[in-house]
C-alpha cells in the first residue's frame, strides 16, 4: 500500500514539473515586437518559427524571426518570472545570421568552371 501511495505521489510531482508548451498566440507576438528594441536586436518583421513554454511562474520563449531591412534571421530564447509584487523579471538571449543574396551568375556547372579557372590562376608561380 505505501509503495502505491509513493508511486503516485511520484507521478503528481513529475506531472506538475513538466513544463507546458504551446505555439505564440497574437498578444505573444504583438508584446515581442514592442520589446525587441529594448534588447537591441533588429526589429521583428516575420516570425519563422515559434514555441512558449511555461513551467511555474517562469514563461521561456524560444522564437526564430526575419528582419527584411538588414536581411537577417535570428534567434531568441526570453525567460520572463513574474514575481509575487507584480513586476516581471526577464533575460534574453539573441544571434543573428546575415541571409546572403542569391547570384544569378553563380549557378549550376558556371560555378565549377569559374572555381576551376580561379585554381589555375592562383597556382601560376
């Protein structure tokens, strides 16, 4: 009977210390986007991908969003805590990757035979 008893208790605790996830409603986006510039990252103008978790009072946001302006992708990792007296705790965490523009005259076998002419040239003594 106590091993029952310990088993479920056991069961209890890891069910309540599981973290809920769920995809970013619009309020999520529409707060994200009015703090990003507090963090110094480029503005948000299209999230790519996007996940909120939330275990206890501590809500950890996990975004990937694009930036037109200065061709970018970044990533995001917010934890925000919402403590007893109101006020909201939160450290987040950003990278960013330029997106290199396509060139149209670098493409298919050109590519290979500009390499191959670009190797000849620079092993000439």
């Amino acid at each position: 009977m106590l091993l029952i008893h310990l088993a479920s208790v056991g069961l209890i605790l890891g069910w309540m210390g599981s973290a809920e996830s769920r995809p970013f409603s619009e309020d999520d986006k529409k707060m994200l986007k009015k703090e990003s510039p507090h963090w110094k990252a480029p503005p948000i103008d299209e999230f790519l991908e996007d996940n909120v978790s939330k275990k206890g009072t501590i809500y950890t946001y996990i975004f990937k969003y694009k930036n037109n302006a200065e061709s970018k992708i970044c990533d995001v990792t917010l934890k925000s805590k919402k403590k007893a007296d109101g006020n909201i705790e939160a450290q987040h965490k950003w990278k960013c990757k330029t997106i290199l523009p396509v060139d149209p005259d670098y493409q298919g076998d050109d590519i290979e035979r500009r390499r191959r002419h670009r190797r000849r040239r620079n092993n000439i003594w």
